[in-house]
C-alpha cells in the first residue's frame, strides 16, 4: 500500500475506526476459513500456499461486518484487482462464465460457509453512523492538512 497517497491514508483512516466496534478475525478464525476453502481462493480455486487474503463478501464500505461469516480466503488478483467492492454473487458469476456447474458449487460452498459461522456480529445502524460521520470529519480535516503541507512546499 502506497501510503504517500492522500486516498490510501484515508481508507487506512477509515478502517481503523471501524475496527474499534467491528474488529477483525483472529489467526485461529483465518486459519479456520483458510482450511474450510482448502488453501484455495473462493472464486477462481487458485491455489494459495498459505498466501491467501481474507476478502469481505459485502465490503465495510456497503456496510458489510468484519465478522468471520463475511469472510473468504481469495487470492490477491480476485480481492485486491477484480471484485473490490462488487457484489460477490455477480463476480463468482463473472469468475465461473463458463461452467455454470463450478458457479453453483463454489456459490454453494461459499453459503455453506456463512451457515457454519452463524449470523454476523450486528453493529447498530446508530454506531455505524456515528463511525461514518467521525470518518468523515477525520479525513476532510486531512484533507485540510494535506493542501496546507503541500502549499508549504510550492514556497
């Protein structure tokens, strides 16, 4: 991640607050998604090596939860390139073209998965708002000192 970038620091920003009522999952729940997928990305099947990212199936930004239930190993190119923040459903789709038979069982797979785990921890709408608007005010306020910092330097 490129942290010179005003728009990565942000979302770093961002994250960090929701993290403060949604926290992330711990090694032993990485581990146990990890060994549910088999080492294998949910959506294309690549093989991981241990190397896989835990990828939201709804994003934080859609006001998805950080709960395990939410969470499926995916390889970097399918998280970090190509779903980002698309419906999961609609990329799996996109992913299994042209077989539908592969779409339905890693559709099916990946609901397994959300049944096993249970229901997600559920961050009332009254703190999640609270989350979005203290986000908001942090990052116009770097924002702020973004504009100030690099008017500095143009002197």
């Amino acid at each position: 991640m490129d942290l010179s970038k005003p728009a990565q620091v942000k979302n770093l920003m961002r994250r960090g607050l929701r993290l403060l009522v949604d926290p992330g999952v711990t090694p032993a729940e990485r581990r146990r998604v990890c060994a549910f997928f088999e080492d294998q990305c949910a959506c294309c099947g690549a093989r991981l090596d241990g190397k896989g990212d835990l990828d939201h199936l709804v994003p934080t930004a859609k006001d998805g939860s950080n709960h395990i239930s939410n969470r499926v190993v995916s390889c970097g190119g399918c998280n970090a390139k190509e779903k980002l923040d698309s419906d999961w459903l609609e990329f799996l789709a996109i992913k299994c073209a042209c077989d539908d038979g592969l779409f339905e069982r890693r559709r099916k797979r990946i609901e397994q998965w959300i049944a096993e785990c249970g229901s997600a921890r559920a961050v009332p709408e009254s703190t999640l708002r609270i989350v979005r608007e203290e986000s908001h005010r942090i990052t116009a306020e770097y924002d702020v000192a973004v504009r100030r910092i690099r008017g500095a330097q143009r002197r």
